[in-house]
C-alpha cells in the first residue's frame, strides 16, 4: 500500500503542518517511513522514503540540510518533514533545494 505526500498532509496530526517549499512533490509515492536521530542519515534513505524529524540531528548545525536535501534526492526519498523546534529557521539554500528536486 502507499499514500503521496498529499494525503498524509491531511491527516491528523499532520494536517497542522505548514508547507514551507516543494509543492510540487505534493503528488510524491510514500511507501516507507523512518525517523532521523543522527546527521548522516544517507546509508538508511531510500526511494520512496518519507523522513520525519525533529532537527535535533543537526540543531547546532542546521547548514547540515543541504547535503541532507541532495542524499534525499539522490535515494529518490519522497519527501522531509522536520519538526522546527530545534533548528529554528530552514537555511534559504535547503528550501530552494526542495523546490528543485520536488
């Protein structure tokens, strides 16, 4: 079974979410989920993945999206979901990526 990004966007809790970039990907197949508890995640990505996390991973660093935004897009993951908290506000470079790789 999967579900596109869309549709997980209007389940609760996840119907609360803000988009911030990657509209186009809206459409995106998610068939697997995992969290992120530490910044090189890439050996666990792949395609159709949907990552959830808190930022925690790279609080003190959060530059550390944009080659996280690429080793997503090179898995062909689905999509990022990152709870702000902790990393405060998404580097302008990372959503330009979102926009990019959809």
């Amino acid at each position: 079974m999967s579900i596109t990004i869309r549709e997980i966007l209007q389940i609760e809790p996840f119907n609360t979410c803000k988009l911030l970039s990657g509209e186009r990907g809206l459409s995106n197949v998610v068939k697997y989920t995992t969290t992120m508890e530490m910044p090189d995640i890439s050996p666990w990505l792949s395609s159709n993945l949907l990552l959830i996390t808190t930022g925690y991973a790279i609080k003190d660093n959060p530059e550390a999206l944009i080659p996280l935004m690429n080793n997503l897009h090179e898995a062909k993951c689905a999509g990022l979901l990152i709870k702000q908290e902790y990393i405060g506000a998404v580097p302008l470079e990372a959503i330009n990526l979102s926009e990019i790789y959809n």
